[in-house]
C-alpha cells in the first residue's frame, strides 16, 4: 500500500519520515519546482522537538538552530510584560525549544527521506473519489490514482475544499510581515524570544543561528487588507526599542515577506474512509502561540502510530480523536491572543497589561503543560 501526500511543507514532510520508520512507503506531491531553502524563521517548541527526538532528528536540528529557553511578551521598549520560563518543560521531556529557518529545516527533513518519492510540479487541481480509490488530477496534466490520501496542502488545501466543504477560513483582520536580518543579538537576547507590543503594531524577533535574526510584524487593519505598505508603518516600529529599528534596517526589503492572518473555523470532521486532513489543512491557526507547524508535526507523529496500529479507515478515526480537542484549544485560543494583543483603548491596554504582568508563574506553566504535552497512543 503507498499512501499519498498532498504537501511537501513541514508537515508532509514529518509525516513521511514519521511513516517510513513505521514501513510504510509513501510518495509526496508538491506544486512547487524545487525545494529551496525559503522562508523565514520557525519556532519548533518543546512539544514538536519531542517528536523530533522520537524520529532520531534531535541532535541534526539542535545543531542547525538556536535554543530559546525563555519567550517573553514586553512593551514596546521591551520592559516585561509576561514571561515564561522553559528550562522547567527542557528538564521534563529532555528536549530544547529551537528557533530556525524554516528553508533549513525543510532541507533536513528532505534529506532524511530513504524510499518517499517527492514529486515536483505538481499542483492538485481536483480530487475525485470513486468507490474504492481517488483520482488525483493535476495542473500540469498528469493525473494519479491512489488509495490512501493525506491532506498536508495547508489552510487553502484543495483536498479539503473538495471532499471537507462545510469549512471556512476567519479572517483576523491583521497583515503580518516577516523577515530574515543579518543581526546579532546582544547576549543577553540570544536565547530569548522576545514579542514588544505596542499601541497597534506588535514585533517579535529571536536568534535563529550565529548572525541571523527571524522577525515578524503585525497590525490590523479595518476593511483593506492593503491599506498597509510596510514601508508606511516602519515609523511605528522605530519608536519601539532601538534593537527593533537595527533589526528591521539590517534586514533587506526584498526579503520582507506580506501575509494576511487567517485561521480555520474549527471543524470537526478531518477525515472520511481512507481520505485524512492534517496540519493547516485540518486546524490551521493564526501565529500567536507560535504553534502552527508543531501542531502539523504532532499530527505527523499520532498519525504514524496509529496507522500502525489500525488499518486505514480505524487509524483515521482514532487519529482524529486524539488530535481534535488539543488543536482546537490552540486555535482558539491563539485567536483570542490576536485579538487582546491589538487592543487600542488606551484604558484596556491598560488592563491588559497590569493582567499580564500580574499572571503567576505557575498559571504559565499550567497553560504550556497542556500545550507541550504529547498525548501517549
């Protein structure tokens, strides 16, 4: 049996490695023409890492990224607002949080791949589902059949579109941008995540290897997504930190990447027989927990066991019982972040910040439990 993947991004790629370790062969479409090392910085939290750990590729990422052992959210000139505290989550599970380019970590996980067979150029166009197989017909032309599908085309995955369609896409009403400076932190920010929020924009930026900085930007927006340019709010950043301002004029304009922030209504069916939605394509969430792909590769990990457990249809169904309740806490609640983070009255600014600051240690720790916690299969 060859089990088809749709998506060659982190999550499709985990999942194929994830599957090979269990004998399984598989075989990944991908729309792009090459893999590249693209993109910007990822955070891989203590919950993905241990997944990572589980797939023997602990010490290869480690060594390609950087630690951050502490993620805080400050003012805009970066005084404490919230912090958390890994090293207590690194000492349980034996694993660090790493910060990377994303390019990179695509590149290693290609490179672990033994029988998979990526194939390139290949935009899926439609997927038709017969009585006991799936008709993949893609853009260039080329059509496949198979029997097991996996959905890892992310948040506007044409899988899901054609056999999920009672879905929707919300969107936060916020342009991100993020970017890749040639910068070194001081010291004492190596290790640190650091996000400064400020009246409407927030920054967050961390070290993803010895003179590389991964950094992102957001601010809402009222009815045009593109009534915003970055080069018109560089002028708010700039009255942030001054690291902010270096941050940003280290970093070259043609490696600034726009997106608009979007997540998935939560939904409740992600799989139908021998078809299976995973990461963005089933759950995806806006970044303000920082955990979409870990969510994407923890579904690569449950995945893998159970389909070595049960046959197709029954490892699907246990899959989705599993992961549900845990992604859908991090959907919404990476929602409501977005939201309290781009309040603009000055009095629940206020509010939100004397909370924040006021949030026991222990309230942290209990909320990150949950979200670093693999669920045993």
């Amino acid at each position: 049996m060859i089990i088809d993947i749709v998506g060659a991004g982190i999550g499709g790629l985990t999942t194929a490695i994830a599957l090979e370790k269990k004998g399984f062969k598989t075989r990944i479409f991908e729309q792009a023409e090459s893999i590249k090392p693209v993109g910007a910085g990822i955070i891989l939290a203590n919950n993905a890492m241990q997944v990572y750990k589980n797939l023997g590729l602990n010490d290869i990422i480690k060594s390609n990224g950087q630690s951050i052992s502490s993620l805080n959210i400050t003012t805009s000139n970066l005084k404490p607002l919230s912090k958390v505290d890994l090293n207590y989550f690194e000492q349980k599970y034996k694993v660090k949080n790493i910060a990377i380019h994303r390019g990179i970590l695509q590149k290693i996980l290609v490179d672990q791949l033994k029988s998979s067979e990526i194939i390139l150029n290949h935009k899926l166009k439609s997927v038709i589902k017969n009585e006991n197989e799936f008709v993949l017909r893609f853009e260039n032309g080329k059509t496949y059949k198979s029997s097991v599908v996996i959905g890892a085309d992310g948040i506007n995955s044409v899988v899901r579109q054609q056999l999920f369609p009672k879905n929707s896409i919300r969107h936060a009403y916020q342009t991100c941008w993020r970017g890749i400076a040639n910068y070194n932190l001081p010291q004492n920010l190596k290790n640190e995540l650091n996000e400064a929020w400020g009246k409407k924009e927030r920054f967050g930026f961390v070290q993803i290897s010895e003179d590389k900085v991964y950094w992102y930007a957001l601010k809402p927006y009222k009815e045009n997504k593109n009534e915003w340019a970055f080069n018109n709010i560089k002028e708010g950043l700039y009255e942030f930190h001054p690291i902010i301002k270096d941050i940003i004029c280290s970093t070259p304009m043609q490696h600034i990447n726009e997106a608009e922030i979007s997540d998935l209504k939560p939904t409740k069916i992600w799989h139908d027989k021998n078809v299976c939605l995973i990461g963005d394509a089933a759950h995806a969430a806006t970044p303000n927990m920082g955990q979409g792909a870990c969510q994407a590769i923890e579904d690569a990990f449950v995945l893998s066991e159970c389909l070595a457990k049960h046959e197709v249809n029954k490892a699907f169904k246990q899959f989705q019982k599993i992961r549900l309740p845990k992604a859908h806490y991090i959907v919404n609640s990476s929602w409501t972040i977005g939201k309290i983070a781009h309040y603009s009255n000055p009095i629940l600014v206020k509010l939100r910040n004397t909370i924040l600051q006021l949030t026991p240690s222990s309230l942290n720790k209990k909320q990150n439990k949950r979200t670093f916690q693999l669920r045993s299969i």
